[in-house]
C-alpha cells in the first residue's frame, strides 16, 4: 500500500516536472515572437520592405531597410549553394568511397565536430584576417565566404547524420545489379534528399539570423550591393545596428527588421517541411 | 557456368574468416550452404561477388572461378561480374524508389534496352515471373516500400533476374518472411534452377531439406562436408556434421 502510493506521488512529480519545463519552453517562444511581433508592427509598414533607408541607419528614421533584406538574400541563397556544393560530395566520400570503419572518416568527422563547435566570431575573424592578407574590403563576396565557411560544418553533420543511418543493404542491393559506385550516388541521393532538405534549412537558418560573422566581412551599406566587391547590409545586423540607437522610432525600425527576419525563418521551415515530406515519399 | 573456389583464404582485419575454402558449385542447381552462425557462410557468399571489397580491412586470397575466369585480383571486371551474379538479401531491400523503378533500375544502368517499350515489357515480365505482377498491377508507380515484407521480397528477386543473372546468390533469403511468403519464395527458387545455378545461404535445416540439390556444411570458416543433399543429409561422413544435424548445436 505504501509503496503504492510512493510510486504515484513519483509519477506525479515527474510528470509535472515535465509538464514545467513544456511551459517553460513554450512560454519563452511566445513571448518572444509575442515582444518582436508587437514591438515590430509598430514601425512596419510596405515602406519598410520596399525602400532604402534615408539619412542613415544609425538615426535615420526614413525609409525602410530594403538593403538588408537583399543582401541577406544575397548571402544566404549563394552560402547555401556553395555550402551544398562543397558539402555533398564530401558526405558521399565519407559514407559510399570509404569503407565502414575506416579510420580517415573517423578523424573527418571528429574535425567536423569541431568546427561545428567553433563560434561564429571565431569564423568572422578568420575571414577578416584572411581579407585583410589579401587586401580585400568588407564585401558581399566577404559575407558569403564567410558564411559559407560557417555553414559547411552544418551541412556535412547534418547530411552525414541522414546517411549514415543510411541501409548499407541498399548500396549492396545497388552495388549487385553491377552498378559503379557513381551510379549508386543517384540512389543515395534519393535516398537521403530529405536529409539534405533538412540540412539546407538548419544552414540557412543559420546563416540568415548569424550577426557576428558577417560584421567584419560584409560590412553594412544603405545601399544594394551591385557586385560581389562592394558591401552588403544583412538583416541581423540592421537589428543590431539600429536596436542600439539613441532614437525610440529607429529602435522600433529594429524590432520590424527582426520580425522579417523571423518570419522569413518560419515561412522558410514551412515550405521545408512541405518539400521534405514530398522528398520522402519513397524513402525506405 | 559452374562456380569453383579453389583454396581460399578470407581475412577481415587479421582475422582468419574462411580457411582453405574449396568446392564447386554445380550448375543448374540449388546448392544450400549451411552452418551454424558466424561460420562464414555469408562471407563466402559476398566474395562470390565481390561484394565482399566494400568491407574495411579485408584480404582475400585463392581462386574463385566463375565460368572458367578468376574473379579474385585487380584484374577482374567486377561491374559485369556482379551483373552475371544475383542477389537477394536476408531482409528484403527495395531501393527508394516506385515499384516499376525498382525493377527497371539494374536495366537502366546496364543499358539493356533502347526503347521504354521494351523496359515496360521486360519489367513486366519479371515480375510476372515472381508472382507479383497481378498483385500490383496498376499499383507500378507507387513506392515499393507500400508492399508487404513478402511482397518486397519478390520484388527484389525480379530487381535482380532484370539483369538477365546466370546465379543466383541467395543469403537467408526467406528467413524474414512469413511461413506463407517464405514458401512463395522459395518455390519460386525451385522453379528458377531450370534457368539459374543457385547458391542459397540457409539457418534452416528443414527448408536445405526441401529444396537442396547440394549441401554444403561449414564450421568455423572451413568446409566439413559438401555433397549431394541425399548423401549429407542420410549419410553424414563428418562427426560435426552428423551432429549438427542432429540438432546436438546450431
């Protein structure tokens, strides 16, 4: 009887233990898509999507802030591209070319743990070094390197993660119709399309909402960017630059940057979801 | 179209897996490799088609014939080689793909046919010959991991007759299936032996019973015994196999 009861009142403390921490969480997404969604209304409007700012971004209170929604656009869409491109092949080396077990992947992958790891700052100072060493400016080209760099590591453990769970069975199913190895990379893809999915999603999250990088290396512009040498304004620095401004309606300005910026990320986790449930659909 | 193996020698990481392996596996039949686990039969089985190279530290030494030509070293084309040799694994594996693709894939990279005509007709015809055409038809395009385990199962085996085999390896083939699609599947072996040599891994004595025109019986990576089944299965000449057979391990 007693130990009964012991047991309920554990069950009971431990699902309300749960029961917290959900609230907890949840509370904290509310209230911060509550505080930039009210806050941000304030100051939004077409203009603010539409125009470049007037009279600078620091105090200026006219216009809108065009200039970093497309240089976030620029960084973003061109660091994915290249991540993706530098990041695929190296996923299939590791999980298709080497065999299981093999000692090269092992060290890979630990590297890419660690890069992984490594602070975005970190990243933004390594790019600025290296701009400064070849006597590059603060650019576009700066921003999506610098992105890209940061971006790489996400996208190798993200897809590696999706293909190395990955049915072995299925390269040797491949493999015994006499396919090569390359023949074998179509199925694989299919196979792993909605890891990719995912993968892209999380880079570009990241890519989008990461300050700390690109200051150094895109710089910030009022204007849009006409070639990768020149520089590009982003999104999270038009928050950060305007949220410690002196003046209440640019701050305001900054609040309405930041619920573009979040809901950019949404719509895009959205449509992401969409395709990798379309990707799935002859996943083993 | 006999496969000799001749003297071979399987290390995976320094460890001895197959020892001095050497015995022929006649046409036209079903020859049934049986064993306790982990005795190599699966090993044996992956180097008949060099599946055997996508596993990290292995050394292979001896002679594997197939049709007269050494599979074994760098100089064999291993590509047309596996082509030559089907497969159907343990659990059934579809590739992410539909049903009809599944099929059509291993005729897609050996570029077999010409016209889609004529992909459509040989896809067909192979899976009528696995006794799944009727239960899928109008079904092609969905993806193959809507069919049952049974039904996956067949469609791998037609996946990989597509290619036009002269073997057929068969590595526990049924023993992920259930009582009524592991006797579909292995009825189908039956009839394919007019058609294919088969080599045909099995946990099972009773089904090596049923259906082995030869035996083969390993222990701890060495071949014990290897005959005709009558003979191994009623006149066991090896102590280990007249004790495996009698059930005393397994």
């Amino acid at each position: 009887m007693k130990v009964s009861r012991l047991k309920r009142i554990r069950e009971t403390l431990a699902k309300g233990m749960m029961w917290c921490s959900m609230l907890l969480v949840f509370g904290l997404l509310v209230s911060v898509i509550w505080t930039i969604f009210s806050k941000g209304m304030k100051a939004m409007s077409w203009d603010m999507l539409l125009k470049l700012p007037g009279g600078g971004f620091y105090i200026g209170k006219e216009g809108g802030f065009l200039n970093a929604i497309v240089g976030s656009l620029y960084i973003v869409g061109a660091s994915t591209l290249l991540g993706l491109v530098v990041s695929v092949p190296v996923v299939f080396f590791l999980n298709v070319y080497l065999k299981k077990g093999s000692r090269l992947a092992y060290v890979a992958r630990l590297a890419f743990d660690v890069l992984f790891g490594v602070p975005s700052i970190v990243y933004g100072a390594f790019g600025f070094t290296v701009m400064v060493y070849f006597g590059l400016r603060a650019s576009l080209l700066g921003g999506i390197i610098v992105i890209t760099l940061l971006i790489i590591p996400i996208f190798i453990r993200t897809m590696d993660e999706a293909t190395r769970n990955f049915p072995r069975d299925i390269l040797d199913a491949s493999f015994a119709l006499g396919a090569t190895r390359w023949e074998t990379l179509k199925v694989v893809v299919r196979q792993i399309a909605p890891g990719i999915a995912t993968a892209a999603l999380l880079s570009v999250g990241r890519a989008i909402g990461d300050a700390a990088s690109v200051m150094f290396t895109a710089g910030y512009t009022d204007s849009i960017p006409t070639s990768l040498s020149q520089p590009a304004a982003t999104l999270p620095l038009a928050v950060f630059f305007q949220l410690s401004s002196p003046i209440p309606e640019v701050v305001d300005r900054a609040y309405a940057a930041a619920l573009v910026l979040t809901v950019t990320v949404l719509l895009i986790s959205i449509v992401g979801r969409f395709i990798t449930t379309r990707f799935s659909k002859n996943k083993v | 179209m006999a496969i000799e193996v001749q003297k071979l020698n399987v290390y995976i990481k320094g460890n001895h897996i197959l020892k001095d392996v050497s015995l022929t596996l006649p046409e036209r039949q079903i020859t049934c490799i049986i064993g306790p686990s982990g005795c190599g039969k699966s090993t044996l089985l992956r180097t008949l088609n060099r599946l055997i190279d996508t596993t990290e530290g292995v050394r292979v030494e001896g002679k594997v014939l197939v049709d007269g030509t050494d599979i074994i070293g760098s100089g064999a084309e291993i590509i047309e080689l596996r082509r030559k040799i089907g497969l159907v694994s343990q659990r059934p594996c579809p590739l992410p793909m539909s049903i009809f693709e599944n099929v059509a894939y291993g005729c897609r990279i050996n570029k077999m046919f010409k016209h889609r005509r004529q992909l459509v007709y040989h896809v067909q015809r192979k899976l009528k010959e696995v006794g799944l055409f009727d239960e899928i038809k109008g079904r092609m395009r969905a993806p193959a991991t809507r069919l049952s385990i049974g039904q996956q199962q067949r469609l791998c085996l037609a996946r990989s007759l597509a290619v036009q085999p002269e073997y057929i390896l068969a590595d526990e083939a049924t023993s992920a299936l259930d009582p009524i699609s592991s006797k579909t599947v292995e009825d189908l072996f039956v009839s394919f032996k007019q058609q294919y040599t088969i080599v045909m891994v099995t946990h099972t004595l009773h089904q090596a019973l049923r259906i082995a025109d030869n035996v083969v019986f390993m222990y701890l990576g060495e071949v014990i015994e290897t005959g005709p089944a009558s003979d191994v299965f009623n006149h066991p000449q090896h102590e280990l196999t007249q004790r495996y057979l009698s059930g005393i391990f397994s």
